[in-house]
C-alpha cells in the first residue's frame, strides 16, 4: 500500500465516491489510489469546473467535494472555485500534487508555493509527510467538516504519495456532532424577547442549511407565529408554499423593498444560522441599535453589519429546540401585514405581462420540471431574478454561488449533482455569457450521458452589469457581444439545442429534455434590457 492509499482510504470511508480535476504527472499516484478506493475519477475541461461539480456531489450526497489539481497551473486554475467554497461554506478537499522540498530548492519549472497561494482562501492547507499522513488527513477532514464548513488543502508530493505507506491506516476520525448549547442570561434574555413579541420574525441562512435544521426551522417559525426570510442559499429550509415562507433575499433591490419594512416593524428579529456574506450593501445595520436581535451561531461573527442583542453558539438545531420552550401565547402580526408581503412579492415577480420574457420562463420551467428538481443557476440579473420566482419545498434544491457570486458555476453544480444522484432531475440556468465561460464541459455532459436541460437566457449582453452601467450614467462599454448560434454549437458537440421564444415551446422541449442521454441547451432569446424594472 502507498501513502496516497491512505488519503484515498480515508476519503472513501466517509462516503466520497467522485473525484474531479485534470491529471498531471505530480497527481498519477493519487489518481490510481483514489480509483482502487472506488472514488470514480471524471476529467474536466477546467480545475474551476472541477471544483463546482465536485460541489454538486455535496450538495447530492453529503458526502465532501475532492478536487484533484497538479502542480503549477492546475493549481492556479482552482483558485477560483476554492475561494467559493470557502466563501460558500462547502467542505472540499483539494489535493495538489508537487515536488519534494528539497527538489523545490534546484528545480522551478512550474514551482511556487502553493500553500502561500491558497491560504487566505482555505480553512487549512498541509503538506503530506509520510510519517504524519494519517493524521494530516484526518485533520484535513474535521477542519473541513465542522464549524462553518470549507475547502482543506493538501500538496502531496509525488515521492510521498509513490512511497510505500509505514503501516495500517487509522479509522477515520470521528467528527463528532456541533457544539451544544448553554443554559445562561443570553438564553435566558432570547426567551424572554420571543414570548413577549407581537410581531416576530425570522432569517435563516447557510449555518441551518449545513446544520440540516430544516424541520427544526418550520416547527420553530410556525410556533412562534414568525414569518421567515431566508438567503438564496437557505431556500427551502421552509416549504416556500407555507404561508410562513417569504422566500429568498439578499441581491433584490425590488424585494429588499419589501421585506424591509417588515424587519423594521418587527419587535423581534431571530437570526437562524443566517451568515450575511450572501447580502448586498443594503441589509448592513438593517435595523436599529436598540432592535431585539437573537443570533443563533454555530462561530464567532466577525462580520460587523449589524448589531445583536443576544448570542447563542452552539448547534443550530440544539439552539431552536430549547427556543420552543419560548412560545408566545398571544396571536402576532395582528394586521396580517406578512401576508401581504407575501402577495405583493408574488406580484412583483410575476410573469411579464407580454407573456414572453425571463420571469415568464422561469415560471413556465417550475410548471414544466418535476416538484422535485435540482435547480442551479449562474450569476448575473437572471440569478436575482430566478431565486425570487423558484420556489423551493426542500433544501438543496437550488443551488447557486450566492456568497463569492462567481460566473461558470451552474453547468457544473448540475453535472457533478447528477452524476451522484441520477435518480433527481436538475436543471441548470444561465446567461449567454456564462454558458460561454464552461462550453468545453459540455462534452463531459456528453461522455457521462447525463440528461441535464439547461435553459440559456439569450441577451448579449452582460445584463446585470449594463444596467448599472445606465444607472451611473456611463457609456456603454465592455457588456454587450455577438451572438453565438447555441442550437448549432450543442450539435456540433453531441447534445441536442433549440432556440425558444415562448412558453409553450419551452415547457414541450423541456419535458423532452429529461428523456435524453446527454444536455439540451434550451436557447431562451429575451433581447437586451429584458431585466429593466425586474428585479
């Protein structure tokens, strides 16, 4: 047995059964090892698509994203996709292959420091040494794995990972369950505001996501008469049919119209797991310094957009089942004015009343795909508006880069969430230009015969960024581009493309969709400025 059998062994033991990147010399023996581990192997075109689609399995299985990337280059192309998962809170392991440092110390072609490169953006970075393998792995793992989850990093030298390992592996470590809770005057304090409130409310975030809260999160909000705010991350912690459910928020300056003065009207703000890296400018100091704020975290928040009033570490589902002892046993929101919240985001986000446009799309694909699709969607306006028109009715069914808000994602996430469950219809969204940034994995759709419908909003033009451009009343310049004939190019590259101009035609080719074995661009031309007054 090898040295990289250890890291492979002890990855596989925690359920991986996918690892992405692109082989170099310096990643070989890891590449073999994670194969007789039965960790599958997927070559991408890319180490950034790599890293999304190792996301997707995530996200499908719970099991945590590897990465593969070998020395110099490859490990510059995943820098990308690592600060998101960092940002993101995902738990990747990222193995890099590169020299000895003593060969390090004659030799520079393709050498720099790696670990110099990576940490601002990993929870920790480590270089494999035969002697202290085991151990490095299994601090790797639970670094990756608790707190707020994130990316780990180790560089495995090539004459570390060829050398024979010293003896058995160790079991793997054990992770353990979140830290509990504590009976004291901050509980004590967060009791008391929530059973006097007349007008709770609630923001749940990716810290519930992670700490798979979502039932505990529904029973609590309907118990204490709360209505619930989540970030895009935290869709469908709550069934958004609930009359509880406000949605998503955080990048909407038409539903931050909204949602704010309900926040500002609330006598008691309680902040589940809510990490506000996904927010925009706007929900800084969203409410006032002598606000009842409860913040329930599993870390420390170092953030400084707003101010607390009570602070409850620990286990965000332990924290909500003590909460319940809280119940207020008055009515709230006696004037319903939640209830109108929800009717007018309903109508703010309603198709366009021409019939055809990005809104109308998104509504006819929730019509078209089945209840319990996978949704990814890319950045830019389309993303803003798609999280506020998709409704969710479990976790992880939208997925998205909602704190680093990075380009090239949503392929990716739908491919790597496919090949790990099969079974689950996805569907990826994004913009012309997006689609352009990953059109090389396409053809790793194609090898893996997924059925992956992909709805394409045809602009061109990078939308979001132009209609700030107006806004500061600057020129035109560097966001508009040709157009690219989609419908050709996914012939030309094995999957199947059609260009749609209204409903009907996109809800019949996306029921056709999900019968092939392999993607379908769905080429939705919207024109410019479709955006404008939408989101």
């Amino acid at each position: 047995m090898q040295n990289a059998d250890i890291i492979a062994r002890k990855l596989a033991a925690l359920g991986c059964a996918h690892a992405f990147g692109i082989p170099g010399g310096e990643t070989l023996a890891i590449m073999d090892a994670l194969d007789r581990a039965g960790i599958a192997f997927t070559l991408t075109k890319h180490e950034n698509v790599a890293g999304f689609m190792a996301e997707g399995t995530w996200h499908a299985t719970g099991a945590p994203g590897i990465l593969v990337a070998t020395i110099g280059p490859g490990v510059a192309n995943a820098v990308n996709v690592i600060a998101n998962a960092h940002q993101d809170r995902v738990p990747l392991i990222v193995l890099t292959g590169c020299v000895t440092a003593h060969e390090a110390d004659t030799y520079t072609h393709q050498v720099f420091d790696h670990r110099a490169l990576l940490a601002p953006v990993v929870k920790g970075t480590f270089t494999a040494a035969p002697e202290s393998l085991a151990r490095v792995v299994d601090k790797a793992i639970t670094l990756a794995l608790t707190g707020q989850p994130g990316p780990v990093h180790i560089d495995v030298p090539v004459a570390v990972a060829e050398a024979e390992a010293p003896g058995d592996i160790a079991s793997p470590p054990g992770i353990g369950s979140r830290f509990q809770p504590v009976e004291g005057p901050e509980m004590v304090r967060a009791r008391k505001w929530i059973a006097e409130a007349e007008r709770p409310i609630a923001i749940a975030g990716v810290d519930a996501l992670n700490d798979d809260a979502a039932a505990e999160v529904a029973a609590f909000v309907k118990a204490i008469g709360a209505p619930l705010i989540t970030t895009y991350k935290g869709k469908g912690l709550i069934d958004e049919s609930a009359p509880q459910a406000l949605g998503g928020a955080g990048l909407s300056p038409k539903a931050d119209a909204l949602l704010m003065p309900l926040l500002q009207q609330s006598d008691c703000i309680v902040l589940i797991g809510y990490d506000p890296i996904e927010m925009r400018a706007p929900w800084r100091e969203p409410w006032g310094d002598d606000a009842r704020v409860i913040d329930l975290t599993p870390v420390v928040r170092q953030h400084g957009m707003y101010g607390v009033g009570a602070t409850l570490y620990g286990s965000v589902k332990a924290t909500l089942a003590l909460l319940m002892a809280a119940t207020p046993t008055h009515p709230t929101w006696p004037g319903g004015e939640p209830r109108a919240v929800r009717e007018a985001l309903a109508a703010a986000f309603a198709p366009e009343e021409s019939g055809w446009g990005p809104a109308a799309a998104f509504h006819a694909m929730r019509a078209a795909m089945p209840a319990n699709t996978v949704a990814t969607v890319d950045s830019g306006a389309h993303r803003i508006l798609f999280s506020q028109v998709w409704r969710c009715g479990a976790p992880r069914t939208l997925l998205q880069s909602s704190a680093l808000c990075t380009m090239g994602c949503a392929v990716p996430l739908a491919a790597g969430h496919s090949m790990a469950a099969p079974e689950t219809p996805v569907l990826a969204v994004v913009g012309d230009a997006g689609l352009e940034m990953t059109l090389g994995d396409l053809a790793t759709i194609r090898d893996a015969k997924l059925s992956v419908p992909i709805l394409v909003l045809v602009d061109e033009s990078l939308a979001l960024i132009e209609m700030k451009q107006r806004a500061g009343q600057r020129p035109n310049l560097g966001v508009d581009f040709a157009g690219t004939d989609f419908p050709a190019l996914a012939a030309a590259m094995g999957g199947h493309g059609v260009w749609v101009d209204d409903t009907e035609t996109l809800s019949r080719e996306a029921e056709a969709a999900l019968g092939r074995g392999t993607f379908t661009l769905l080429c939705a031309r919207i024109g410019r400025r479709a955006y404008d007054g939408r989101i």
